[in-house]
C-alpha cells in the first residue's frame, strides 16, 4: 500500500504534517473489542491516547455497547463532559491529584476515583468532604508478581503507581475507614500492548487471582473490578489490529471461578484501553523536507519528527516506524529523521521507502491514531501543531490543529 489518492488530496489541501483519523476505524475497533469480551463488561476508554473531542464522542456514541472514559486531567474531565460523558461514566485516575483537581472533579460529579495510595485516598476524601459526598474509589493495586511478558510492564517494581499487593493485608483497616472515601473496588492496570492474546489472558487471570485474595485481605465485596487492559495494536508500523477470539470464553470461565457473582454484576467488571480503540484510525502524512548522505548513510528528513509523532519515544516506546510502500516497488532504507535541531529526533533507522524517493514526496505512517500529538513534544522548537482531520468514510468531518499561545498570568499566582 501507498499513500492512497484520498490521503493526497487531504495532503494538498491542508499541508503537511498532517493527521487524519478515521472514524469508521473508531468504530471498528469499539465493536471488535467489545464483541472479544465477555457480555457486560465495561470498557473505559484511556483519553491520554487521543483525546480528540470527535473520536472520544465516536467512542460513547452510536450502536452498541458505549465507551466510559478514564480521565487523569481536569483538561480531559473539560473534553469528556463536552463529549456528553456523564460524570457516572468517568473514572478518574493518577498518582498525583492534586486538591484544585479533585475539587474540580468532584464538581464534574466524577463517579469514580482510582487510589493509588492511602495519602491519595485520604486526599480524595477530604475533597469528597468538602463537597458534602462519599467519593466511590477503586484500590489501584500494584501486584508483586506476574503472569505474562509485556510490552510496557506496569507493575511489580517501585512505582508512584498502586498500592503495594504484599502491603493491603497490614493496611487494610487503614484503607477502607478513609471518612469521604467507600472502597468500590480494585484497579489493577499491569500492562500495556500484550505481546498476543496468551499473554494477555495469563495476565487477567493473575489479575482476577490476585484481586480474589485482595478481595479476602480487605474484608469488602468488591462492587467494580477494572482489570486493565494490554489490548494491542501496532504504534507508527503496518501490521493489523490484534484479535482475540478466546478472550470472551476463558475470560468468563476465569471470572466464574474467582467471581461468581460477576454475571449478576457483582462486581460490576471493566477493562480499559487506549490505543486499541483509535490507534489504527489515524495515518501520519508527512513530507520529505531533504535528503541527505553522510558517512555512507542517508537521512530523510520529513516535516514531521518527535515534535508531531513520539514524545514517547523518550519512554523507548516508538522506534521503528515504517511506512506505506507498494510491495513490488522498489525500495532502500534510510533512516527517518524529523526536522528538529536535536539528534534524538529520529522517527526510525532503517526505514524502508521508495528507492526514488525525493524532496517534496509524500509518505504515509500508518497506525498512528494513539499517542500522536498530544504524546508528543509540540512545543518543542515553536514549530507549529500539525493539523488533524477526522474523515468517516468518504466525509471529512472536521479540521482542527491545537494552538498554544502565551497569555499573562495572574500575577497572585506567580508570586503567591
Ligand atoms: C491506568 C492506565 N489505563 C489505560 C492505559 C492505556 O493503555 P493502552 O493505550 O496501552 O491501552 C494506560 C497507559 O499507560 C494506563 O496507565
């Protein structure tokens, strides 16, 4: 595949770099993921993978079963209440919440709070307080052991995330007397990307295993279990969005096991997921700037780099992207470099592309709709954001590009 005459057009009218996401692709992957998991249980979509308004609205509304949103900002709380997510709907999640932001939440009536530890219960509840409420929050458990390899492995080292499982038996009392606080349930996020769906399944059913036990050493019915996720696609490379078709079966069977109630909704059970709903909506069209040979090796200098696509590389997630070529064309590698004056701003080595390949052509990165811009570092050297187009299908559906300017502060502020 090459850039398709579709992307080119929208290429030629908007400019490059340019983001266009599809959502018929949203919507694809919502009823794929849906369709992979046992009936009723809930899937809250993570904002931090693309928090444009038009997918994360793609994602709540239409046929079928609706996306809840997972939140860690009040910038996402704005942009899911504007998407008509209900505050019931939203869990809000993350290590450092802080009081301005729980108040904030709290107004938004955010139906759930993820706790990553007793300080940030008891902060949670002291907002709660506040606002005359008992804040419903989920335990965030950081498991001492697991199952499965991961992608990006969440859990079993020191992190400012979760509470740790060997701790909960010694401070369960502590935990679930918090005043402003009811412990709901858990919330066990312990990889990202599963390598494929063995591993995936492995993992939730430690997960289910280690919930059980937690279940036991607080003393509570849990009333909601999120299990995480680790749904996968590829990020920046062609290749297909994963596919589970075991998950719905043994998924259920674990949870009949270690949660019989589960199918009279008690607990309620979620997973969450990111890049799985919206990482193959999006290509990343980008133009070749110039072409360059040094020391037997040529770069490809593009308009788009870690400033467009791959803040994350910093988290040694990105590397390689590939991109769209004809198969029966002929090819060479050369690496991929974005136009800002760092080194580090390498989309990938040894990249394949046209053997022809010149300035002024356009190139297409595929499986770019998750951590795109907003993942990214778009201040960086004052470049401006890329446009995003949403198409569904044929239609385009909006043009937008985030702008960032400078405002005066408030002077209290920034002395106080
Ligand atoms: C708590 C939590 N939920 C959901 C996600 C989304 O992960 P993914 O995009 O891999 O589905 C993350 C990612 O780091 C996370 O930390």
């Amino acid at each position: 595949m090459s850039v398709s005459p579709r992307h080119r057009d929208l290429a030629q009218r908007y400019g490059t770099p340019l983001y266009v996401y599809d959502l018929t692709r949203v919507r694809a992957a919502r009823r794929d993921l849906f369709g992979f998991l046992p009936e009723g249980v809930e899937v809250y979509y993570a904002f931090k993978a693309n928090p444009h308004p038009d997918l994360v609205r793609a994602l709540r509304t239409g046929d079928g079963p609706a996306c809840k949103a997972e939140i860690s900002s009040t910038g996402e709380l704005a942009t899911a209440l504007r998407a008509g997510y209900r505050g019931a709907d939203i869990l809000y999640t993350g290590p450092g919440k802080t009081a301005g932001e729980l108040d904030e939440a709290m107004r938004g009536g955010v139906g759930l709070f993820s706790a990553e530890s007793l300080g940030d219960l008891e902060h949670i509840g002291r907002a709660a307080l506040a606002h005359g409420t008992t804040a419903q929050c989920l335990l965030r458990i950081n498991s001492v052991t697991a199952s499965a390899a991961s992608g990006v492995r969440m859990t079993g080292k020191p992190t400012q995330f979760g509470i740790d499982s060997e701790t909960v038996r010694e401070s369960a009392a502590a935990l679930t007397s918090v005043p402003g606080t009811s412990v709901a349930g858990l919330h066990l996020f312990s990889q990202s990307n599963a390598r494929d769906e063995e591993s995936l399944l492995a993992e939730f059913r430690h997960t289910l295993e280690t919930a059980a036990r937690i279940q036991d050493e607080l003393g509570v019915d849990l009333r909601v279990l999120d299990i995480g996720g680790g749904f996968s696609v590829p990020y920046g490379r062609t290749g297909e969005r994963a596919m589970y078709p075991k998950l719905r079966g043994e998924l259920a069977a674990a949870l009949d096991v270690f949660f019989p109630g589960w199918r009279q909704g008690l607990p309620r059970i979620a997973v969450e997921s990111g890049r799985y709903l919206v990482g193959d909506s999006g290509h990343l069209l980008t133009s070749v700037s110039n072409l360059k040979t040094g020391r037997g090796h040529t770069f490809a200098v593009l308009d788009a780099g870690i400033n467009v696509f791959g803040g994350m590389s910093g988290l040694g997630r990105l590397l390689p992207v590939s991109v769209e070529i004809p198969v029966d064309q002929d090819s060479r590698q050369v690496t991929l470099a974005g136009p800002l004056c760092t080194p580090g701003d390498v989309l990938g080595r040894d990249v394949t592309v046209p053997a022809d390949l010149a300035p002024g052509d356009l190139l297409a990165i595929p499986n770019t709709g998750a951590y795109g811009p907003t993942a990214s570092l778009l201040m960086f050297l004052g470049r401006p954001s890329p446009v995003e187009v949403v198409v569904d299908g044929e239609t385009t559906v909006s043009a937008t590009r985030i702008e960032r300017t400078r405002v005066a502060h408030d002077a209290e502020h920034t002395h106080g």
